[in-house]
C-alpha cells in the first residue's frame, strides 16, 4: 500500500565550468541537518563532502572508477548538469520489523563529463535522509563505454574526526565467521560492511550498500587519515565487475544518527532498494521453527546416513510432533537428501535436491506434518557446487511446493574465494567469491525460481544482505554472521559481547537467522556458553528474524518449561521496532510490538559489565531508558556473564 507519494521537480540547470577547488552542487537532507556538498578541484577530480548540523563529518572523498582495460575515470571531469527533486512516500512491508515505512529524501542528480578526448560521462546520484545518505553511479550507454571492466571503484569515505570502529576482516577464508573487532578508525585493516564508527564526539556512522545487483560486493580498505576506500570484491571476468552500459552501482550508504539505537531504527538501506517485484507474498507466514540441526551440531547424530543420522523417517516424526504439541509451524531436516555421506565439505558435486536418501520418507513426512498442521523446511547445502546446485533448482523447488514446504535455508559452506562456478556442463570449474559479482547474481536466480514456486529463501554463508528484501519479499532471512554454531564448537564460542555487538554492526544490514534457545546453555562435549537464559530469550527480540529457530533439543526444552513458555509466546512479526537504550557492543534493550495486537516485548542484551537499565514505557509509541553502569569490575569470559547482564519482558503494556 502507498500513501502519500509526493514528487517534486526542483531544477534542472546547466552549471559553470569548475574553477578551483569549487564547491559546484549541494543537496540538504529534509531537517537540514545534513549537507553533502560536490566539489572539482583544478584537475577535474570530483570529491564529495558531508556535514552534519554545521560539523564537518566526512571531509573530501573522491569518486572515480579505474577500469581494467580502459583509462581511468577520475579526471578532467566538468560538471555539465544538475537536478535536484524530493520525494515523499509511505510503503508498508509484507512483514518486516516494522509495517510502515517513510522514504523521503532530497535528491540531487550531478552529470559529469570528460572535458578531454572521448567526453565519458556518468551520473553520480545523492539521497539524502534525514538518517543518512545513499549515493551511487550511473553509468549511461554510451560509444567509449560499451563493456566496462571495473578494477575498482575510487570510492573514498574520509571520516573527519577521530572515531571508533567496529568491524570484521574481508576477503578472509572463513567469509562473515568472525569476531568484530573493536579498534580506533586508524587501525582498521580491510573491512567487510557494514562498519559502525563512532566518532569521538559522540556520532554513530554506519558505512554499508543497498541494492547489490549484478556488482561485487564492496569491503573497505584504509588509508591515511581517517580514510577509507572502496575494495571490490574479485571476481573471475578478468576484474571485480563486468558490465555494459547503461548500467548503475550500487549504492554506498552512510547511516548517521546521535543515539546509537538510531543506527537499527534507521530504514535506509530498505528504502534505496526498489519495491517489491513479486506481488502479493502472502502465501510466506513469518514463522517459528525447531527440527533437526543443534543435534548434527552437537555430534549427538550426524548429516550422514548410517547409525546415527538425524534425518531418518521415526526421528523426524519426533520433531513433528513435538512442533505440532508446542505450536512451531516449521520443522528443518538436514541430511535429508544424498550428498552428506563422506567429506560433504569437499563434494557439493554429489549433492542430489531432488530426492530424499533411503530411510526418509519425505513425501509421507510432508504428508505427517500437513496432517497436523505443520509445515517442513527445506535444506540445500550446496558445499559451494554452486552450478550444479543451480541445474537443479528448479525441479527441488517444484518438488518442495507440491509438499507444503514453502521456505528453504540455503547453504554454502567452503571457503572463501571457493565458490565453484562451471557456465557449462563438464566445462572449466572457476572459483569465486561468496561476495562477488557472479554470486550477486546467483542469490537473485535463486529468490526467482524460488519465488515462481511460492518458496522463500534463509540463505546461510550467504552474500551480504543489502535490503533486498525490499525487491524480493522471498528472501526471508539469512545468517553471515558469527552465529549459535559457534556455540556448539567455536574455539572460542561466542562471547558476551558479540550478539551485542551484532545488533549495531551486522544487523543493520538486515534479518540474521542466528538460531537462538540454547536454553541448555551447553554445546559440544560439554562446552560452556558465556550466555544466560535470560539472553537467549531476549535474542528472539533482540535479533531481527521473520523466521525464528527454537534451535535447543526437545528434551532440553522439557528441562526448561518457564522459559520454553516465553519461547513459544514471542512474536516474529512487528509493526513497530525501538532501541530502548544501547551502546555499541555494551548492551541493547530493545522494544517491539507483535504485528496486527497491543502486545509489545522487550529484548534486552548486555555484554559481561553489569549495569541496569530501566525503562518508562508511558504509552504505545512512547518509551525512555535510563541506564545505570555498576560499578562492579568486568568479569573473566571464562565463565557465564554475569547473571544480571540480561533481561527479558512482556508484555510492556
Ligand atoms: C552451516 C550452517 O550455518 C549451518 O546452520 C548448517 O547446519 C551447516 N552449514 C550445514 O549446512
Ligand atoms: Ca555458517
């Protein structure tokens, strides 16, 4: 639905040639507290600018591509027009965190030229929230730009104060598996996105894209002084990206905001993405779902046949009944098809989508839980043999849909930089990146022939989510995170910190498939979790998902009735979402209210420093935190954190 959609042309004009260093265009977010402002200077390089209530926030950034097999496209630029409009609307999401959401923005449109020799020309497109900026290129057809090879994008985000970030390595083997790392800007390596800063003054920044389509992924490398700088991702075209003209970018996104709730609240990255293509999805419920997974985890059964697989006829009509007793509508079996047996790491080749193994029943299963009102979820891992993953699609996903199972969590283990790409059959293999230019355009022919089958996609290892959600409603979830796994085997397993640190760095990207519930707080032989029952229900809320695993075993659940109540009772589908109170990487109390009734919960997180925090909840739409720090010393990470280092409540009102 749409409401007040409002366009404004407000000029369209030919400019001045650039003298030195001139400022040539500028555009104000709607409050006016941000200005981003565009400046050549002598040699015709083009740079952007923003600040923030007067304070300078980024100072002069370039903008350029080099290319691979062509010149450089950074110099002799001449502003030749700029256009500038505002738009105003209101969308509402299938089922999201929140249902309704304002996109409005002032755009300005700059057209630069080459003033020498082939006269090249791009756009270079702002929008400008009152939470942040989008900007992208857009690169016109044009007779010296037909096919363009990227080699990188000369994409600069000069931070101007001294600030701190959060941030995980790029490029490294184990793909979004990682610890964030806390450090000051200077110390930054390179960095996937998103990245959260804080300046020292106090303004929370989160650098990300929105709307990857047919581009690599961008990591940010640094450079000097609070620099940093666009690194594509590599791909196997002979550079990161290969595309012809006309053609745009993605966009490159800053999130600002004083509070650093302010940064989850934000819905920029949704809305620079294109509205949804696929029509009514009504036929995707945001669901709970338990089944066959932290067992494999734990060793207690294995994803391969024999005396202990756990995806066998009798074990799943266990999960069936047990999801069907506590109200879950899903039910995930892995290692129900062939595939599993040996070193499935290494052999995605042999994986069959098409068919279950011998001692799985899966059309009487299907049949079992439809009986009793529950649905399967599908499992394709495909150990990265992504081509042979992709001939089969189609039929496995046909196949799902006769059977009422209508969402499937992908899966694409191995490690980075070893995605296995073959055109055609028996064909050269090529290796690509998880977050490369190919599998960009993979993850969309898997959400379409998905989503003509009226299935829906949570797709793990997957490429970065950069909100197209928005575009592609089927695209529930996914993980690309440093998930629960850990907890079963992680050397170490997560720490207290991390799933608060998530909320303000990974999150902001979009929904995280985390699969909380541990409530056994025990992994792998044994292994400690530094959690809390409390945390684990708290990440129900605290961590956005529109599906929810209840990812502990039945037994365990039996063990723990007063918490699997909560478990069974939170939502998973919201009108409204707000950060109480939060810091980045210290704690987070989170607010949301259950989609379509008055009951709001609250999630709250903390990492191993107690504090308290309190809320004043004074009416549906309006809440206030105050946060005390205890005085109390920091405690190891050997042990639990502290007991009082979460908390969990509902209803709030
Ligand atoms: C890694 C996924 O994150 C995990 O959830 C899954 O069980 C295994 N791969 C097997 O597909
Ligand atoms: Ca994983």
């Amino acid at each position: 639905m749409r409401h007040a959609l409002k366009i404004v042309l407000v000029a369209v004009a030919c400019l001045t040639p650039a003298a030195q260093a001139a400022t040539v265009a500028s555009v104000y977010s709607p409050d006016g507290a941000l200005k981003v402002e565009l400046d050549l200077n002598g040699e015709g390089r083009l740079a952007y600018r923003i600040s923030r209530k007067g304070q300078p926030l980024v100072s002069d950034s370039r903008l350029g591509f080099i290319f691979a097999d062509d010149r450089q496209f950074l110099r002799n630029l001449k502003l030749h027009a700029q256009a500038a409009r505002s738009f105003d609307e209101t969308w509402e999401q299938p089922w999201g965190e929140r249902r309704f959401i304002r996109n409005h923005y002032n755009e300005l449109r700059a057209t630069l030229v080459e003033s020498d020799r082939d006269h090249r020309r791009f756009d270079v497109v702002f929008r400008v929230y009152d939470d942040g900026i989008g900007f992208r290129y857009e690169v016109p057809k044009q007779p010296a730009l037909e096919q363009v090879r990227i080699q990188q994008e000369l994409t600069e985000f000069v931070i101007a104060r001294p600030a701190t970030a959060w941030w995980i390595p790029a490029l490294e083997w184990n793909r979004e598996e990682y610890l964030y790392h806390r450090t000051p800007l200077q110390e930054v390596g390179v960095a996937q996105t998103p990245i959260t800063l804080r300046t020292d003054d106090g303004v929370h920044v989160s650098i990300h894209e929105a709307a990857l389509v047919d581009y690599a992924g961008m990591n940010l490398m640094r450079g000097e002084r609070g620099k940093l700088r666009a690194l594509l991702t590599p791909g196997t075209g002979g550079a990161p990206v290969v595309r012809r003209t006309p053609f745009a970018t993605p966009w490159r996104t800053l999130q600002v905001a004083d509070r650093a709730g302010g940064l989850v609240e934000s819905n920029l990255i949704l809305n620079l993405n294109e509205p949804n293509r696929l029509g009514d999805v009504g036929w995707f419920k945001p669901h709970k779902y338990v089944g066959v997974w932290w067992s494999l985890h734990l060793d207690k059964e294995t994803w391969a046949t024999g005396p202990k697989h756990g995806a066998t006829t009798e074990n799943t009509k266990r999960y069936i009944d047990f999801a069907a007793a506590n109200g879950f509508r899903g039910v995930l079996v892995e290692g129900w098809n062939p595939g599993w047996d040996g070193d499935w790491f290494a052999n995605g080749w042999d994986f069959d989508f098409r068919k279950p193994t011998q001692d799985y029943d899966l059309q009487g299963l299907a049949a079992y839980a439809k009986s009793k009102g529950v649905h399967l979820v599908g499992h394709h891992e495909t150990g990265c043999a992504v081509s042979h993953y992709e001939r089969q699609m189609d039929e496995a996903f046909a196949l799902f849909r006769r059977l009422g199972i209508d969402a499937v969590k992908t899966g694409y283990v191995c490690d980075a930089g070893q995605i296995e790409r073959q055109d055609v059959a028996n064909g050269p293999v090529l290796r690509e990146w998880h977050e490369g230019q190919w599998m960009s355009g993979h993850h969309l022919r898997v959400l379409e022939a998905a989503a003509k089958h009226q299935v829906a996609i949570n797709a793990h290892e997957p490429i970065k989510d950069t909100g197209l959600r928005r575009t592609y409603p089927n695209w529930i979830s996914r993980e690309g995170a440093r998930g629960q796994e850990f907890n079963a085997w992680g050397d170490p397993p997560n720490p207290p910190e991390h799933e608060v640190t998530l909320v303000f760095t990974r999150m902001l990207a979009g929904p995280m498939d985390y699969t909380p519930g541990v409530v056994s707080l025990t992994g792998k032989n044994g292994l400690e979790l530094q959690s809390t029952l409390a945390r684990q229900l708290a990440l129900y809320v605290a961590l956005y998902s529109p599906i929810q695993m209840a990812a502990d075993l039945p037994e365990h659940y039996a063990q723990h009735q007063d918490a699997f109540q909560f478990i069974k009772d939170v939502a998973v589908d919201w009108d409204e979402s707000r950060v109480l109170a939060g810091e980045v990487g210290e704690y987070v109390a989170i607010a949301r209210k259950q989609r379509g009734s008055p009951q709001w919960f609250i999630g709250a997180i903390n990492d191993r420093n107690p504090r308290e925090v309190s809320y004043r909840l004074t009416s549906s739409t309006q809440a206030s935190a105050t946060v005390r720090r205890s005085t109390a010393t920091a405690r190891a990470p050997t042990g639990r954190a502290p007991r009082d280092s979460v908390s969990c409540a509902r209803p709030a009102k």
